[in-house]
C-alpha cells in the first residue's frame, strides 16, 4: 500500500467541507491575536507583517489559508523542502491585489515569478518558534531559493522599541508588524502568543446595498452600508479609488476595512474601505 500524505487528505477533506465547521485540524493554521499595550512583550521576536496570502507548503503541494490547491510553477517550488512550512506569499509592499490575482489562477504560470514565499514557521517541528524556524534555516542554507527566505525575526526591547519600529514599517508602506514569543509552541487557530500590530485595527463585513453619492461622487457609489458577522450595520463612505466608486463591490461580497475602535454601540469608528477579500475564494 502506499504511503497516505494525511497532511493533504485533511486539507481535501477541509476544501470539501467534510471536517465540522470550527473544528482544528492539522492544516488550521496559528493565527494572531490584536495587540494591547497591557501585554509585556520585551524579549519577544518582532517582524514586519507582510500584506500578502497566506501558503501553506505540505511538502509536496502549496494550498491557501483555507486549504485550496495552488498552482504555482515547478520553479517556484523547486527548492522547497520535503516538510511543512507556513508562509506569506508576497509580491512586496502594496501589491496585494496583483498577488491575490496571480494566486487565483487555475494553472501554472510565469506569474509567480514574480513572487516569494515569505517562510514564517514550520508547523511539524518540535519546539517552540525559535527552534522550529531554525528547521527552515538549516534547510534553505543547504537548498537556497530564490523564491523563498525566512522572514527577519528581532528581539523587541520594550514597547518604545516597538511603535519606533511599527512607525518605521508603516513609513515605508508596510501594513504593522507581527510579535511573537520566542519559545510559543505551534498551536491551532488564534493565540495569545502571536499578536499583529498596526496603527489600526481591520475586520470584515459584508456588503448590504449601495448608497448613491452627492457633490463630485452624485451618480455613483456614496458609501455602502455592510454588516458585521454580529449583525451590526454601518456605513463606509470614505477609502475608495475613483474606479471603485464607478465600479464598487457587488452586494454580498465579504470586505476588509480599517477602523479605530469601536463606539459603545459596536459601530467602528472613522472606518475606510481597504479591499475586497479577494483571497476569501482561495
């Protein structure tokens, strides 16, 4: 009988919608929780968080966060080792949406070349999160890639450090930075041990209607009202492109936006349309 990738099988199983709805897995990734000031992080690692789409390596096949097969080229994976890994797949700062497009795709092409696989753990090692990137490290320095690296990982001082460092990153366009304990086990879904860090904070909603401008926006998109998952409603009437406004998100379709806190009432507040979760289809 032949060996059984079980790491592949869960993530089919997952595409499908056989596993139970919440239910962890093998291949349900490590996520990161907000960041509060009231959390001592001195001594943890500190990185840029990379704005792109999330890879998951089973060490024969890449697939998205939410477990769909990806197609990128052999080249792009060639290096790759035969053993997990968790990264962000990134075209650089600002190019989500040319990522995002460029992953979607069916089949094979140049394309990804364009591409890194930003490594940011190893899920099947042992040890806490120093030990396991070490893993990754010692396999890159023997099979380098020219489309992978291992994201840079500094110890954080205090909290200064830290804003000097988010001020810095957001500076040169980059979306916040990701804290994480240096000896964190990897675990399943979201954790008090991985945090991400930004000037701001996003979430999703969904699109209710479309709410018709005035002045230089009269005949097309004003704002939309959306709904959070908890059924509150809002308008989000500032963040948009020119071409966004001529030709906004159709009505159902899941957006991210940016806000600052929240009023008592659980409205955002002073939210801006960011993007449609374009990778909510992979």
């Amino acid at each position: 009988m032949p060996d059984i990738n079980w790491g592949r099988v869960i993530c089919l199983l997952l595409c499908s919608g056989l596993l139970l709805a919440g239910q962890a897995s093998a291949t349900e990734p490590m996520l990161p929780k907000v960041y509060a000031e009231r959390v001592d992080i001195s001594g943890w690692l500190l990185s840029e968080k990379l704005d792109g789409v999330r890879g998951y390596w089973d060490g024969q096949q890449l697939f998205s966060k939410n477990g769909h097969l990806l197609y990128p080229p052999a080249e792009f994976v060639r290096d790759l080792p035969d053993f997990p890994l968790e990264g962000e797949l990134w075209g650089g700062r600002g190019t989500f949406e040319l990522t995002s497009g460029i992953v979607k795709r069916k089949q094979p092409h140049r394309g990804w070349l364009q591409l890194k696989f930003a490594i940011f753990d190893v899920p099947d090692a042992s040890g806490g999160f120093t030990q396991r990137i070490k893993t990754a490290q010692n396999w890159f320095d023997a099979h380098p890639s020219i489309y992978a690296f291992i994201i840079s990982q500094i110890p954080v001082i205090d909290n200064d450090h830290l804003q000097q460092e988010l001020q810095r990153i957001e500076s040169l366009g980059g979306e916040g930075l990701i804290v994480r304990k240096a000896d964190a086990l990897y675990i399943s879904g979201r954790s008090m041990e991985i945090l991400k860090v930004k000037s701001y904070q996003d979430a999703e909603a969904t699109v209710v209607a479309h709410l018709s401008g005035k002045g230089r926006n009269e005949g097309r998109l004003g704002s939309l009202l959306v709904e959070l998952n908890d059924g509150t409603q809002f308008k989000i009437g500032t963040g948009f492109s020119d071409e966004e406004r001529e030709y906004p998100p159709p009505v159902g379709e899941v957006i991210t936006f940016k806000y600052y806190g929240k009023y008592p009432s659980g409205i955002p507040k002073f939210p801006a349309f960011l993007r449609i979760r374009a990778d909510k289809m992979l």
